[in-house]
C-alpha cells in the first residue's frame, strides 16, 4: 500500500474484510454474514443489527443473523401491513429507510409502541437486501441511546454491506447447485463443464469485485489528498473500475444463468416487448426488423429469455459496423419454437465458428467484448431443454437461433 495520503478509514477496510469473505461450501453462509453483520455493527458503533428475511407472504420477517440480539435468531416478527402500512410500503418501494429520529419519522414511527420503545431503539438504519433482482429482506441497524444522525457515508457503508450479503447468498446457491449436480452423478461431460463454469465464473466475479474495491479504495483515499496532479490518475482508475465492473457484471449474469421460475411464456410476446430497448440497442445505421407476431408459448424465465435476445441482438448489431438489416423473429414448428436473429455483417469463419460458445472466446479486443454472450445464451437455452444453432444467412452474414420444445398442453 502507499506510504503517502491520509490512512485508510474504518469503513474502508471494513468494507475490504466483508468483501474479502469467501465460501468454499454453502454450510459456510451463516458464518460469512454473522461475520459481515458483527463487522457492520462494530464500523457504525451499533448494537443491534440483524438480517431479516421477509416471508413468503410478505407479511413477516424471519430474524436469521443477529448481533446483539434485535430479536432471537429465528424468531419472526410479524410485519402487519395494516398496522406498518408506511414502513411496509417503504421497503415496497426498495428504499433505504435512513431515521434519525426512529420514533418520530413518518416511516419508522408505526413500530414505535410494539417494538422500538420495548428495546429502546431510537435511530433506525434499513436497507433492503437483493437477491437475483428481487427484494428478499432488510439489514437493519438498531440504534439505541440518544439519538443520531446517520451521514451519507455511514448510509452508503450500509448499502454496501447489505449488497455484500446478497453476493454471498448467491454464491452459497451456487454452491449448492453445483454440489447437487455432483451429488445426482451427473455424467455428461457437457453438464459437467457448465456446472464448472458456473463455479469458475461465481469465482473470479467475487475475486474481482475484490479487486475493484481495493482500486476505489484507493481512488477515494487519493481523492481525499486534493492534489491537483492526482485528478488524470484519478480519472484513469475510474475508467478502469468501470470496465471492470462490465465485466463482473457479465461474469454474474453467465453464473446466475439458472432458471429461477420457469413458467409458461410467450416468447413472441417478450420479443414485441423488447422493441424499444432494441432499437437503442441497435444504433441509427442498423434497421431493425422484428417478426413475431405469432404466440409461441414454452416453459421458461422471462429475465433469461430476454437476456438470450439481448446478446444475440448486441452480436448481430457488432457484426454490422457499416449498418444493414437485422431480422429477429419468432416461429414455431411442431413442436418447438424458435428465436432467430440474422445480420448481414460478413459471416462467421470456420475456424472461428468452433469457438463461439467457449466461455471467454472473442474477437472483439479492442472493443472489449467478454466472450460470455454466446455461452450464457447456451447455457440458458440448454437449461430450457433447448438448442442453439448457426448457420449462413442468405445473402451474407449470419443467423443464430435458439430452439426450445413448445409448452405441452395439460404438462406443468
Ligand atoms: N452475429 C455474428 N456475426 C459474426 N460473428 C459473431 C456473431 N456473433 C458472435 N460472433 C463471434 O463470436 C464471438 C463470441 O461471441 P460472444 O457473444 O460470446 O462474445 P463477445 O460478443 O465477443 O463478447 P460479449 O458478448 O461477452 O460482450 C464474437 O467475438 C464474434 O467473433
Ligand atoms: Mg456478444
């Protein structure tokens, strides 16, 4: 580190711990956010702190980690929308509920006479937790003495830390994913190498967010020093967490590529309702054409479907600097229905075409590409009993499709 610049703060190196935190086995989960949620008590001198996850119905919130004991691990804590219909609706809305004044603000203030006054708790800190999109509970500070008055940077450490445990939690479900497959004995060398991506790439997105919070660290504490010569470091090492963060987001896409619900879909539907992000997508010297006006109904997740479109349109799209037309439609043949996206760029060579679903394969250097788009979308495909396949286009460039069997009336 640089023996220069004022020392690294608190929140800093707390955040570097949690961060640093890594599982080899799901078992490992209630130890790593035990461990996050002591380290995020002791860096905002909080007694109480807890992880809560709302329940099913949304109508409770089960205490699963907890220091200084908000309530017992395990027990529930009714969250009747009746009576916290404010609070309710602010953790609705994914807010984070910052309250100095716990018993006075308008969306803390409903729990003051059955649960704030009983402990004491006069500054509340709430701030929702994600997992895979969805809102999934709440890290919740629970201040007692007199009151105080939490700062931006304290509200953004906590953010921070609630973010850090979802990534644990979804690397614990991948880990547990991964340990099914090997526990069901799966032979195909095919799955088998997934279920290894899935893992590799959970891995080096964790190791690099590591990465990347090390660079900020040091931005920020450069940042703090003021000096004017600094700023083009500065503005380099931004430039750099930006990419940086492109790729961890990729990487994260490609291990979550795991169907969270599969349920009947229509694919000419999620297509027609992708037309204008499309069209962003695409650019001014790309004409887009779209062909989907048949239903075409299978079993699938939405959020991954419209991912598959979305990488095949970025391909299309990159493949045509000099502009031309790209076709997406959707068909359905018997028993399948198709996704298939043509360009008129210049093809596909052989030598290349081998390679196109390799995680990490591109040609796009200098652009940046990742290399996870064609293997995500083959991942999602096959997780949809589908297939992905490519061929020529006429008249030049090249078609990629993606083939999923038709939903069968009456299956579920
Ligand atoms: N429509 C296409 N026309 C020509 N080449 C293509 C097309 N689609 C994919 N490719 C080739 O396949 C490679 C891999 O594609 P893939 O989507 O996996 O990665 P990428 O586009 O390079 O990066 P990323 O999608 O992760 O940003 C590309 O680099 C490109 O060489
Ligand atoms: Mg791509």
């Amino acid at each position: 580190m640089s023996s220069f610049g004022p020392p690294i703060t608190g929140f800093e190196s707390a955040r570097l711990r949690i961060a640093q935190l890594k599982l080899a086995d799901a078992r490992e989960l209630a130890v790593a956010i035990e461990r996050a949620v002591a380290i995020s008590a002791q860096s905002l001198g909080v007694r109480r702190v807890g992880v809560f996850m709302l329940s099913e119905n949304r109508r409770a919130l089960d205490a699963l980690h907890t220091v200084g004991a908000p309530v017992t691990e395990g027990q529930r804590l009714p969250l009747p929308l009746a009576d916290w219909p404010a609070y309710a609706a602010a953790i609705d809305e994914r807010r984070v509920i910052a309250a100095d004044d716990a018993l006075e603000d308008p969306r803390t203030r409903e729990l003051a006479d059955s649960y704030l006054v009983a402990h004491g708790i006069t500054s509340m800190l709430d701030v929702p937790i994600f997992i895979g999109g969805e809102l999934w509970g709440i890290l919740c500070h629970e201040h007692q003495g007199p009151q105080r008055t939490w700062t931006e940077r304290e509200i953004d450490f906590a953010i921070s830390v609630a973010d850090m445990i979802s990534t644990l939690f979804e690397q614990a479900s991948r880990l547990a994913l991964e340990k099914e497959l090997h526990v069901r004995d799966v032979t195909s060398t095919k799955q088998r190498k997934n279920a290894a991506l899935v893992q590799l790439g959970a891995g080096v997105a964790h190791d690099f967010n590591t990465v990347l919070q090390t660079i900020m660290l040091l931005a920020e504490t450069a940042a703090r020093t003021g000096a004017a010569d600094a700023r083009e470091s500065l503005d380099l090492i931004r430039e750099e967490c930006g990419r940086g963060s492109r790729i961890v987001r990729q990487l994260l896409d490609f291990a979550r590529a795991t169907p969270r619900s599969m349920v009947p879909v229509d694919l000419a539907a999620v297509v027609t309702s992708m037309r204008g992000s499309m069209d962003a997508l695409v650019g001014e010297k790309v004409q887009l054409d779209v062909h989907a006006s048949d239903a075409a109904v299978i079993e699938g997740d939405r959020a991954q479907l419209e991912q598959i479109v979305m990488n095949l349109v970025v391909n299309a799209r990159d493949a045509m600097p000099n502009g031309g037309t790209m076709r997406v439609a959707v068909t359905e043949d018997a028993g399948e229905a198709r996704l298939s996206v043509s360009d008129e760029g210049e093809g596909i060579a052989e030598d290349v075409r081998d390679h196109i679903f390799e995680p990490f394969f591109t040609t796009k250097g200098e652009e940046g590409g990742t290399g996870l788009g064609l293997a995500t979308v083959a991942v999602i495909a096959e997780q949809h009993g589908g297939s992905v396949s490519v061929e020529p286009a006429p008249g030049g460039g090249t078609t990629i499709s993606v083939h999923v069997p038709r939903r069968r009336e009456g299956v579920v």
